[in-house]
C-alpha cells in the first residue's frame, strides 16, 4: 500500500504533466439542473442560481472569433437549461460552420415541460449528444439519478432516435455515458457496450453510437456520500492501486480548457468544482478573454488526489476510457 500524492506517483513515473496545444473548449454553462444524482460532482440542482450571463457569453464568443477552436462541449448542471443556451449555440455556428459542438444532456430534460424544442434544435445545428445513462436497468438508474428518471430517459433517446441520432447513415452522434453506481471501477467499455446495444435496441428499440465509461471521481456529492458510508479512504486506495501509467498522455486536462460559468480557466471540470484554478493562484480569477492560446501552452496542470480517478484501470475522461486494457497490475474492479 502506498499513500503517494497525484504529483509524486507521476514524478516516479517519470511523468510531468503540462498542458500541450488546446483543442476543447469546454464550458460549464452554470449549477442549474432539473436532477439531483447522487454522483454528482458539480453539487447541480434545480435550486441552483449559477448560471452563465449573456454579457459572459458574449465575451467568451468575442476570445472565439480569433480562437476557433474546433471542438466546443457544453455542460452544467443542464446546459440547455440556460436561457441564452440557443443564443450560444447559435452564435458559435456563424462563427465557426464547422465547429464541433457537445451537449452533454442528462436525456431527461428532453422530456420536461417548456423543452418541446429542444430535440429539434439539438438536430437542426447538428449537436453530438453526450447523454448520462448509468445504467439500461431500471432500478440502478433511479437509485443514483432519482425515482423516475430511467423512464423520462429511455423516452429522452426514443425521441433522439426519432429526430435521426444515432440512426443508420446518419452523422447525428448520440453517445451515452456509463459510470459505476458505487465506489468500483468501471468494467471494460467495449463490453460494456455490446451489453447495453443489445438490451436497450431489444427492450426500447434504441439505437446509440458508442458507450464512453467514466470512474465517479471523489468529489463533491460522490465524496460525501463515500464519507457518510466510511468508504472515502478505501475508494481513494483503489484508485491509487489501480494507477495505470499508459492513461497519463490521453489525459484531457492537457488538450482542455475549462471555463465556468463566470468565465474562469481551469485544467478540467473536475478541478473547476475544486477551485483549482488553471496556472494556480497566481492565475486565480483569470478570464478566458485575458489569455491567450500560447499563454496556456506547456503549462503545469494542477493536480491532486482526485487525479488518481482519471488514471485508474482503463482510465477515464469526458471521451471515456482512454486505453483499451487496465494495467495488468490494476485492481479488478468489485463492490
Ligand atoms: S450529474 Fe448531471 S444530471 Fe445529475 S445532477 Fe449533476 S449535472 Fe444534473
Ligand atoms: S482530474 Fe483528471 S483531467 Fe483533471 S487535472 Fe486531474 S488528471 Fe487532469
């Protein structure tokens, strides 16, 4: 047993990790959301009041114009449940056709009453749909996402489906998201996959494009409900064992900016919640309309003990799993 910190575990590694050439830009648009999961690393809620602006959005449009990133990815709380989420959308579109753009939709928002656009909107500026779904059971997800949710999800990807996500010949990508509803690894995303392909086109006649697994990372909500359980210390412990070196170059935070909703920088959306600012305190605070690209080029990316999330087993990112094996010296993943 080992209790090395992030940094010293990737120094003996022979690692350092900076930030390398940006790619994503990836906004948290605000706290708002019509759920309250219990894996929740952004403590969102439907009585949240966080959310961005129109006087941020058109700052961070404004950085855009001469920084066109090619990838976009909106997330929240609910992203769509910000009122200036279409003006955004939008926007980044006139200025940039091709630009790649991500909503990460927690499906059942689609469902919600004043949403009736949405599928719609989401299909007519061609939105790659990143979508939580823990599980294609029933009771898993609504342990984890609350009493209802698997249904108000499964008829979320119905409508996807039927707006042309996923669908055969068409390039609307409509991806979901598996994370553990408990403190274990997930199991390999292939897999995992095929099982969820085949009982969600079996038992709902949907059709998705990839599965992406992600580890619940012990923060926030997740790490509270680990404490309350006695279960923080032995989780954090898996997931040093489980370090897995061949994860560290994938890692996101060294293509990724991400902004909050008031416009600050950060490595990841992880260390967003965390208050780790991108560049540390000497950086605290910072705009992304005060930066530019080069700036944040081969910079340190702060790190700490929830890090050991990312490089776990296969480990994990927005993108999912970043190597295909875990290391043959990881824990197996159990309960
Ligand atoms: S996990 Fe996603 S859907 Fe659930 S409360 Fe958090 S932001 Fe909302
Ligand atoms: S939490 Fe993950 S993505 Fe964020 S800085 Fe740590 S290793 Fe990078």
């Amino acid at each position: 047993m080992t209790s090395d910190s992030f940094a010293s575990r990737l120094a003996r590694e022979g690692h350092r990790l900076q930030r390398s050439r940006t790619r994503i830009l990836q906004l948290n648009l605000g706290k708002l959301c019509n759920l309250t999961c219990s894996h929740c690393h952004v403590n969102a809620g439907p009585a949240r009041r966080e959310i961005i602006t129109r006087e941020t959005i058109d700052r961070i449009l404004h950085w855009f114009e001469s920084n066109p990133l090619p990838v976009v990815d909106l997330t929240g709380g609910a992203p769509e449940m910000v009122p200036d989420f279409r003006y955004l959308i939008s926007r980044l579109r006139e200025i940039s056709p091709d630009v790649h753009i991500i909503d990460r939709c927690n499906l059942t928002i689609l469902v919600e009453k004043g949403y009736e656009w949405l599928p719609g909107f989401l299909a007519d500026h061609r939105i790659e749909v990143v979508a939580s779904m823990p599980c294609y059971s029933p009771e898993n997800v609504n342990q984890q996402r609350g009493d209802g949710v698997f249904d108000n999800s499964i008829r979320g990807l119905q409508i996807l489906n039927q707006c042309g996500y996923a669908r055969p010949g068409s390039d609307l990508k409509l991806h979901l998201v598996y994370n553990p509803v408990g403190d274990f690894l997930p199991g390999p995303q292939k897999d995992l996959e095929k099982d969820y392909k085949t009982e969600l086109l079996n038992n709902f006649g949907i059709l998705f494009s990839d599965l992406l697994t992600i580890t619940n990372m012990p923060i926030a909500r997740f790490a509270a409900w680990l404490r309350r359980e006695g279960r923080y210390e032995s989780y954090l412990e898996l997931l040093r064992e489980s370090f897995n070196r061949a994860t560290v170059d994938g890692l996101m935070c060294r293509d990724t900016v991400s902004v909050s909703w008031e416009g600050e920088l950060y490595d990841c959306d992880f260390n967003q919640m965390l208050g780790l600012p991108m560049g540390g305190e000497s950086w605290r605070g910072r705009k992304l309309w005060e930066v530019t690209l080069s700036e944040m080029e081969f910079m340190d990316v702060c790190t700490g003990d929830h890090c050991f999330g990312c490089t776990a087993g296969s480990g994990s990112s927005c993108g999912g799993a970043l190597v295909e094996e875990p290391a043959m010296d990881a824990v197996s993943p159990g309960q």
